[in-house]
C-alpha cells in the first residue's frame, strides 16, 4: 500500500507544481512527462517483451515532426488531432519496421532498429526544403481542447494549460499501459521475454507478439515526440539522432526497467539533474556517462531496483 | 570527366582507408569479446585531437615538416593505450551480462569521452593547418591527387596486410581466431582470458585512434566526429558482416566510395543511401556479405 | 489415428538422423520411444512437434498435414511438449506460467486491455493445473527458484495445461531424483485421464519407467525403427535387448 501513497504523493507534486515550484523548475516538467510517455512505451519493449530498440528517437522524430507539419504547414492547430495524428503515424511507420525488425533479436535487433532511425534522420536534416534541415521546423502553439489560448503569455501557456495537459495525457498512457502490461497480452509479452523458445510450444506465436508490442511502443514514442514539440516551440533532427536513442534507453535503465514506474522515475531523474549538472559545470554528458557506467556495472535494476527491498531481476542472464 | 571520376574514386578510397581502421577495431573487438563497440567512434576522435596536438608540438619544436607523418601515427598509436584502462577498468565486469548491458556500457564510454574531449581541447574545431599540402600532388588523368591522400591509403591497405597475416601466421593471431570461434575451448587449452581481452580491445582502440590521427591532416578535428563516425562504422561492419576482417575492408570500400559518390551526384542521398543498404542487408543477409551465423 | 509419421528423414548436412521413419498414434495410447544416443529420438520429437522441418516425409495429425508448421500453430491445434533440458520462464510464478498455457489455449493472447487477475476463467484453469500437479502451494514461487524436479514438473504441466489431444514428452523424468521420476509420471498419467489428453508419445531412457507405463514401445535405432510392439515383444526382442534395453542395464 506504500506503493500507492507514493503514487498519489508524487501525482499530488506534479499537479501543484505549477503552483508552489518556480516557473524554471515547473517548465522542466514537460520535458520531463513527455520522456515519460514514451518510456512507459519503451518499456513495454525492453522491460517486457525483452528487446532493446536503439532507434526509438525515429518515433520521438516521427511525433515531433507530425506536430510541426501540421500547425506550421497544414495550419491544423487541435492538439488532440496533432496527438492522434502522431499515434497513427507512428503506428503506420512501425508496422513495416517493426515486421522486419522482430525477426532478429537482441545486437541484430537493436542495429537494425538503429538504421531505420538513422534513415529517418537523414532523411529530415537532408530534404531541408520540406523539413527546415538541421535549423528544423516551428510547431507552433497549439490549441487545447478546442481552445487558442493565443491571449496568453508563452510562459503563462506553458505552465498553466500546457502542463495540466501533459500531466493528463501522461497520467492516461499510464493507466492504459497499466492495464496492457497486467492482460493477458502482457503475459504472453513476459513469457516471450523469459523464453521464446518455451513460449513458442505454449502456442504464443512469439514474432507476431513482439511485433505488436513494437507498434505500442512506437504509438507511445510517437505521442511523447509530439508532446516534446510546445514547449521548445521548434523541433529538429537531434531528437532522431541515435545517441537520442541511446539516451532513452539510459533513462529506462537508471529507473529501473524491471519496474513499471521505473521508466518514468529515469525519465524525471534524468531531466532534473541533467539541468542541476548543467548549472554547475557545462560536462553534463562526462558526469552521466560515470553514471550509466556505474549503473550498468553496479546497479543492473536501477533506481528501481535499489529502492524496492527485493532484489531486481536480472532479465536475460 | 575522367577528373572527376579520379576525384570521386581518390576521396572515396582515402575516406574508405580511415572507415577501415576503425571498423577493423571494432571487428576484433566484437569477433573475440563479442562486444558491439559504440565507444570505437570516440576513440577515433580522440585520435584526431591527440594527433592535432602532436603534430602542433612537432611543429614548434622545430621538426622538419616533410616527416610530420611519424609524430602523427604514433601519436595515434600511443592513443590507443586508453584501451586498457577503458577495458580494465569497464568492460571486465560486464563480460557475463547480456549484450544489451556491454552496449550501454560502451555508450557510457561514448558520453564519457565527448566531453572529455572538449574539455581537453575545447569547443572550436581544431586543423593542422597547411600541413596537408606538405607532401604536394600528383597528376593523375588531368586532376592533381594529393599525395597525402595515396600515403593514408597505402598505409591502411598495409595495416590490413599485417592484421590478415598476424591472424594467419602468429600465435597471437590464432589464440584471436581460436577464442573468436569457441571462447570455453580457447580457455580450456589455457588461453588467459584476462589478457587477451585487454590485448584485443587494446589493438582494436589504437585501429580506431591511429584512424583519427591519419585523417587529420585532410580535416579538421570536432568534438562531434567521433559519433558521426560510428555510424558509418556501423554500415561497415553490418553490410561486410559482424567480425570479419574481409567484411570491414569490403564493406569499408563499398561505404567510403559510395558516399562519395553520392555526395557529388545528389548531397540529399549521402548517408540516407548508406543506411537504406544497411536495412537491406540486415534484412536480406543478416550476416553481412563475409559473416558468420547471426549471434 | 491421432498421429500419423510416414517416411521421415532429416538430414544435418551430410548426417542422416532420421532416415525413413514411419509410425503411427492411436488415441488413448501412451507410447514410449526408446533408442541409444544418437539414434534420433530427439529429432524424431523435434519433426513431430514442428521445431524442425523433416528432410522427406509427411506429419499428419487428424488427417491433416502439418509437417513444418512450426510449434506454436501445433501447439494451437492441440499437439503440446516439454522438453529434454528443462524449460522454464525464470521469472514468472509457477501460477503466471499456467495461465499463460491457458491465455493461449483460450486465444486470449491479444486481448490487450482486459484484466488477467479478473479473467476467472484463466485463473481458475491455472490453479486446477498446479493442483493436479501438486503445485499448487508453490504457486506464487518464481519459476527460477523451484528445485530441480518442480521446475521438470512445471514444464510437464504447463504443457499440460494446454489441454492438448497429443502430448509429447522429450524424457519427462531425466535429471531428477528417482522419487521424483515416479511422482512426476503419476502426475501425468493422472493428470491426462483428468484433462482428457488422448495420447502421450514420451522419450525415456529409464527402463523401469518405460515398461512400467507404456502401452507401446517404439525403438529407434540409427535413424531407423528398429521394433514396433507391446512392452512383453519388445521385451522378447533380441536386437533391441542388445541394443537398447540390455545396453541400459549394463550402463545403469
């Protein structure tokens, strides 16, 4: 039961945040609840299913950039069509990815995962004519709920409207990928994970299922991309690039991939105190580098892991 | 248009010498410690600055520019000495964990050293200067090749020479292949792991930093080169096949010439061509054109 | 005739491991396959329950073709297996690793939003499984931190626990103690009349065990059938006395 009063206690901090917290710490709140969308969808892949995508920033790029097209080229201004149109294009893209991709596992997996990534980026900091090249895209502000909220201040938007949009659509994937990683769909998901091979003669067709939980997570990535898109009010192709990719996955592992908030404790982690090392000295990837190391040596379970009293478990030995 | 044609295929095939020595470290490292290397780009770039400094120091103590190239190359060699403490002080611990976790490692290393880089050298991109032109042009087909480009390129096809005949004809080399194909046997006929993989991820840094310092001369040294690099690397290694030598010289021609040709014919395709044959072969030949059986 | 194999052969490079390879399972038939290493018994299970696809030959079950249909569409169609080297998911419980057998059974595998916990009728046929296996106060033990024989029996009953028509088993009681040999048949023998299973093909090396259990004996010997009969005929056969029967005495 002390699980759920951390939970209420930590969603209690995040929706008085605004209020109480300065504006600065506030506003890296939506950095922070956009990551942790797309980790819960990662998570699903590595944490559950068993596979390590270094090319998920590809679907952070596709959200973002779905964003851009659409309020600064189509004039579509509705962030709940931006989102959905994220999803499904996300969704669209992953299904021919992930159907090649799924068919190999572990090192294989995660370079062929890279490569689509690394097309993806090319491909927007090239064809600068439709993508603005590195300079990147305006995703200018969009409306919420059917409202411009053009009247008010960027600041004022931000974290006012913005960030109790983003706590809502966090706190919603989260009750959706609460309920998906405790169906049965999310059994077969940990059998996979445990042992195809077992899994398999238990009649769980073990590519169609890690397909599948390829196609939620790039949904998730792809909402979480597009979540990332206001607050900056520009997207560029940095967030496609691999060490992106490589990022997430640290952020999943320094919470803790074993744990379902795990991800999303890397997720605020990560943020917080890349922007406190950052203040101090300009070295942030240095400090964070010694870090993942010490967590890939020391700490496999993460932050997670350390916290809860039982040892983590250590996925594939 | 035969100039041009000589241009492509000189630049190409001198961009293809450097995408060689740093692929070729990291097929050793992953043929025998099975280790995908991300950190292998970083060491390249480490080479570079390394070299930068070591020509600039040559330079002020008076040595005559026309011999540049030694302080250069062993500079870069001497780099590659962060092997072992990268390998000692990381890598061992993580031998017996999943491939996922040895890669996030390596990508710790990547973090690591890009800011150790700039805080070393700073932001601003740093050159030798005019030392390119030290070693002049030759006319080849009515277009001046530089002759520094024809030195790095016999120099690579040397390195590849001595690795294919240190694989075949040394001890060493068949210690490599032994533990390569069957790492339980290789131990219990007394192979000494511990050294070996120190002496293995050791060889396979210097390939990637004597890479950088090699390339310097012809551009300038960022702090950014080295994740750029690892994703050509990775091309390399993954159209030529996962720890094989011939793969990453193959595969390194085939990178290094295409992407020039690119560059020239249509700049948007570049890299976007590389990756699309990368997707290609992993979903049509998954072990490379050289590979053996997928892991 | 639930299972029909008719001239198989499977062929490992230049090694022949099958090498024309006929039989034929009645329903309610429990059958044991015998044969010194390397006579092809494990692939024979493998080509059976489609790991592997045979070189020549045909695999029908209820007169339909599945040769090479791979295992998790047989195990759909009612054709379930454990393994040689035992086979676990090491971090799921005892329980989660039945209902998972169950969710699949049920086709329940890509419900995606519905609850499990809620899903009585997955739970219900998860513990009914541990129960029958004696499992049933280890439910909530990850699957890694069951002592040997349970982890052999988990696999047998997670099989099981696909209430299959035809179950094969790739020596059911190797690397466990001999108590545990014979609480693990009992188990399975009691275990199919209650689920309704209609025939056990097994591989087996324990000689007690075969001819204690088995309606039938089938003994491979290099790729081939060497005897096809009743315990007391093969019991009565010389050549498979002195090539798998006696060998194993002499061994043992």
């Amino acid at each position: 039961m002390s699980g759920r009063l951390v939970l209420a206690a930590a969603l209690g901090a995040a929706v008085l945040a605004p209020l109480v917290a300065p504006t600065y710490q506030a506003l890296l709140m939506l950095p922070f609840m956009a990551y942790a969308v797309a980790l819960l969808g990662l998570n699903l892949l590595f944490g559950y299913t068993g596979l390590v995508s270094f090319g998920h920033a590809l679907f952070l790029g596709i959200g973002a950039y779905t964003g851009a097209f659409l309020t600064s080229v189509f004039k579509v201004r509705s962030m709940e069509v931006i989102l959905v149109a994220a999803a499904a294009l996300g969704a669209l893209v992953a299904a021919p990815v992930g159907a090649l991709c799924v068919r190999y596992v572990k090192i294989y997996f995660g370079m062929l995962t890279l490569a689509f990534g690394m097309v993806f980026y090319t491909f927007v900091l090239k064809f600068y004519r439709l993508t603005g090249g590195d300079e990147g895209m305006p995703f200018l502000r969009p409306a919420l709920l059917g409202r411009s909220l053009e009247g008010l201040s960027k600041i004022d938007y931000l974290v006012g409207p913005y960030y109790y949009y983003s706590l809502a659509v966090l706190v919603l994937a989260t009750l959706v990928m609460w309920r998906i990683v405790r169906s049965p769909f999310g059994l077969c998901l940990k059998t996979i994970r445990d042992n195809p091979t077992k899994a398999e003669t238990l009649g769980i067709g073990v590519a169609r299922y890690r397909w599948y939980a390829f196609v939620i997570s790039a949904v998730y990535a792809a909402v979480g991309g597009a979540l990332l898109g206001p607050p900056t009010g520009n997207v560029d192709p940095t967030l496609a690039y691999w060490t992106q990719s490589g990022n997430i996955v640290f952020m999943t592992l320094l919470g803790g991939f074993a744990s379902f908030f795990g991800p999303v404790l890397g997720a605020f982690v990560f943020i917080y105190l890349q922007d406190w090392v950052m203040s101090i000295v300009p070295f942030w990837r240095l400090i964070f580098g010694a870090i993942l190391a010490v967590i890939v040596i020391f700490a496999p379970g993460g932050l997670a892991g350390l916290l809860t009293p039982r040892p983590a478990a250590a996925p594939r030995p | 248009m035969t100039a041009h044609v000589v241009n492509l295929v000189v630049s190409g095939v001198f961009h293809a010498s450097i995408l060689f020595l740093v692929s070729a470290g990291l097929q050793v490292v992953f043929g025998v410690q099975k280790i995908f290397n991300l950190a292998c780009g970083s060491f390249y770039a480490l080479g570079a600055y390394v070299g930068v400094s070591a020509v600039a120091w040559y330079a002020e103590a008076g040595g005559p520019p026309a011999l540049f190239i030694l302080p250069l190359a062993i500079a870069g060699v001497a780099a590659g000495a962060l092997g072992v403490v990268v390998e000692r002080g990381l890598l061992r611990f993580v031998y017996d964990r999943d491939e996922t976790f040895q890669l996030l490692l390596t990508f710790a290393v990547v973090l690591m050293m890009e800011d150790a880089i700039r805080m070393t050298w700073g932001t601003s991109p740093r050159s030798t200067a005019g030392l390119y032109l030290t070693y002049g042009g030759v006319h080849v087909l009515g277009t001046t090749v530089p002759v520094y480009n024809l030195i790095v390129i016999g120099a690579s096809l040397a390195i590849a020479v001595l690795i294919g005949w240190l694989l075949t004809h040394t001890a060493f080399g068949c210690i490599i292949r032994a533990s390569a194909d069957n790492r339980e046997m290789a131990e219990a006929l007394g192979v000494d792991m511990r050294r070996l993989y120190a002496k293995v991820f050791t060889l396979g840094t210097a390939l990637g930093t004597l890479g950088g310092a090699l390339v310097i001369p012809a551009t300038a040294a960022m702090s950014e080169m080295g994740i750029e690099l690892i994703v050509e690397a990775f091309a390399v290694v993954v159209i030529g096949g996962l720890g094989s030598m011939r793969g990453a010289f193959v595969g390194a021609l085939i990178v290094g010439v295409l992407r020039s040709i690119a560059i020239s014919v249509y700049p948007e395709l570049e890299m976007l061509l590389i990756y699309l044959i990368v997707i290609a072969v992993l979903v049509l030949r998954p072990r490379g054109l050289f590979g053996g059986a997928p892991a | 005739m639930i299972l029909r194999a008719e001239g198989l052969r499977k062929l490992y490079g230049e090694v022949c491991a099958l090498d024309g390879v006929s039989l034929a399972i009645d329903a309610g038939e429990f059958v044991s396959i015998i044969g010194p290493n390397g006579a092809g018994k494990s692939t024979l299970i493998n080509v059976l329950t489609g790991v592997l696809r045979p070189t020549a030959g045909a695999v029908t079950f209820k007169d339909r073709d599945v040769s090479g249909l791979g295992p998790a569409r047989l195990a759909r169609l009612g054709i379930a297996r454990s393994f040689q080297l035992v086979q676990i998911f090491p971090d799921l419980t005892v329980l989660e690793t039945l209902q998972a057998a169950v969710v699949s059974r049920l086709g329940r595998g890509t419900r995606l939003f519905a609850s499990l916990a809620a899903d009585r009728e997955v739970q219900e046929g998860a513990i009914d499984v541990a129960e029958l296996f004696g499992l049933g106060e280890k439910r909530h033990v990850p699957a890694k931190q069951l002592p040997q024989g349970d982890k052999k029996l988990l696999d047998v009953a997670s099989a099981f626990a696909l209430r299959p028509e035809l179950i094969l088993l790739d020596e059911p009681t190797s690397g466990v103690s001999t108590a545990d040999k014979t609480t693990i048949m009992e188990s399975l023998v009691s275990a199919s009349k209650r689920i309704g299973v209609r025939a056990i093909i097994q591989v087996e090396h324990d000689m007690d065990i075969v001819f204690a259990y088995s309606d039938r004996i089938i003994a491979l010997h290099e790729g081939r059938v060497l005897a096809d009969g009743p315990p007391a005929a093969i019991e009565a056969d010389r050549r498979v006395v002195d090539t798998v029967v006696g060998r194993r005495a002499r061994a043992g």
